[in-house]
C-alpha cells in the first residue's frame, strides 16, 4: 500500500486540509478574539466604575473612607487601577495596582485626558486600549460620568477604570492553543477511517494494475472481484473483466488458427517461407530446411533467407510488386 500512487495522494491531501483548516481557524480567531475578548472586559469594568460612580455620586463627589476602600477592593480583587475627577477634569484620588506604574502618565497623558474631557462633555462612558511603551503592555481604559444625584443631567465628575491586557491576552492565547491541539486530535481521530475507507476503495485499481501487469506477461486468466456498490469503480472493475474475458478468448482462437495453419504448412511437400512488408518471416516450414540443407536449429528463418540470398528476392518482390521466380 505504501508504492500505491492515490493512497498516498489521498493521505497527504488529507494532512494538507487539516493543516490549512488549523492555520485558517488559528489566523481568524486571532482576528476575531481581540475585539470579542476586549469588548467582554470593556463590559466588566464599566459594571465596576458604574459602581463606583454610584457611590460618588451619592456622596456628591465627596473624597471619604468608604470611597477609598472601594478602590482598595477593586485593587485588590481585580487588579483594576481607578481615577475620580471633579467636573473639571482635575484627579481627586487615583489607585494603581502593583502590573501598572504610576508613571504612566508618561505615555498616556493626553490619550487619558482626552478621554476625560469627552466623557465629561457628553456624559457618555467611554473605552480605549492605549500602549504603555515602559512596560511594553496594552492597557484597557473605561471612563463614565458621574452625576448629580439630585440632577441627573449635571455632571459632576468622571470615574476612570483601567486594566493591563496582558490576562486578557493569555486567555485567548490559551484558547487558540486548546484550538490547535483539538485540531492535532481530531486529524489523529480522522485519519484512522479515512485510511481505512481510502484503502478499501483504492484496493479494485491496485488489483487492476496487477492484473494488467499480467496481462502483459502474456497471461489473461486474472479476473477482478466484483465489487456490490454501483458506482464509477465497480463499472471499471466489470469493464476490465469484460475487456480481459475477450481478449482471453480472442487469443486462444488466434492461437488455434496458428496452430491449424502451422500443421498445414507443415504438411505442404514444398518448401515455404512468408514475410511480412518489412521483409521478417512469419511464416515457414521444415521442408525449406531440408532443401538448402540447413539445420533449423542452428539458425533462424530470417538468419536463412541471408545464407540463401533469398531476402534480396522477397526484396525485389515486394518493392516491384510482381512475381518473381529463379532456379538455384
């Protein structure tokens, strides 16, 4: 099965569609999980800040203990960092965790400020991922109002909520490697049946081809099994079963109309010898032997017609297309 030229065809167009469907569910996912990923995040620290913002919101923007241990437990818990301004843009307090450096601001100063000054024109919540370039990591930015608790149209302050993506980036990274190897697994699961299922079908054209093989050696006795299904293979394995059944039998009558014709050459008390258009002997009896005194098994017919010269008269025979005859 290992010399069988589809099998192996099949084996390796099987392992190329596995390969392009584990680099092609890998390439879109990766576009697709970033966006999906960073949206669920985006939801779960505005839920936070929401919070917060309630609670500032009901002590008017006031800066107290209960505040501060909610941005404590957010810390601590989350790993989140918050910002609460005034309506003017100004920080009121601010808490880190440990994964993002207070210097920051380096990097993002004018990414967080224009975020606060929208989110405090608007009073719509607002999201951004910006890069920090001294700890090489994105970083999620979420941003709502805070409001008036007696006038909900007055805005009186901004809650920024923010969390490094680097959790967020491992999460889908995992996912695409459970991806990848569930794919390893299934082509594993798959390739046992399809070998199995690619064996048996390309089994009638192995056997063919060595029936063929046979068939060229001069032997027309080998048959195919005949295959149940009625498809393009069994119509191939009956047709060459027919094809040999009848090239067996013409050659047998072929070879009996030889024979019959070699006894009554042979029978014939002169001596003859028939060639083709290109001069070979098809054709001869003993008795041409004994006239020039030859011994028919020390040379051929054709090795004769040269002792005798006679190839220079079937020559001339077939090039003037007349008979001819000599005495010798």
């Amino acid at each position: 099965m290992s010399k069988n030229f589809l099998f192996r065809k099949f084996l390796m167009m099987l392992m190329m569609a596995l390969i392009l469907w584990s680099v092609l569910t890998s390439l879109v996912y990766n576009q697709i999980a970033s966006p999906v990923f960073q949206r669920i995040k985006s939801d779960d620290l505005f839920d936070q800040a929401s919070v917060v913002s309630y609670i500032a919101s009901q002590k008017n923007n006031d800066i107290d203990k209960e505040l501060i241990d909610l941005l404590a437990l957010s810390i601590r818990f989350y790993e989140t960092g918050a910002f609460i301004t005034n309506q003017d843009g100004d920080v009121l307090i601010y808490k880190f965790p440990n994964n993002i450096p207070e210097t920051f601001f380096d990097d993002v100063d004018e990414e967080f400020y224009s975020l606060i000054t929208n989110v405090l024109s608007d009073g719509k919540k607002y999201s951004k991922v910006v890069h920090l370039d001294n700890i090489n990591q994105d970083l999620l930015l979420v941003a709502m109002p805070i409001v008036n608790k007696d006038d909900s149209n007055q805005i009186i302050g901004s809650v920024i909520m923010m969390q490094t993506m680097q959790e967020l980036k491992a999460s889908y990274l995992s996912l695409n490697v459970a991806l990848l190897i569930s794919a390893f697994i299934v082509g594993l699961i798959v390739v046992i049946p399809i070998i199995f299922m690619t064996s048996h079908m390309v089994r009638p054209l192995t056997d063919m081809r060595n029936a063929a093989s046979a068939m060229i050696e001069g032997d027309f006795s080998h048959r195919l099994k005949p295959l149940k299904e009625d498809n393009e293979i069994s119509y191939l394995v009956n047709a060459f079963n027919h094809l040999s059944g009848e090239l067996d039998n013409n050659i047998s009558k072929l070879t009996n109309e030889r024979n019959q014709l070699q006894h009554i050459i042979n029978g014939i008390a002169e001596g003859i010898v028939a060639v083709d258009a290109y001069g070979n002997v098809t054709h001869s009896n003993d008795i041409i032997w004994q006239l020039f005194h030859q011994d028919s098994k020390k040379y051929s017919a054709d090795e004769l017609l040269k002792i005798t010269d006679l190839n220079s008269l079937f020559e001339s025979c077939l090039i003037e297309q007349k008979n001819i005859m000599i005495v010798k």
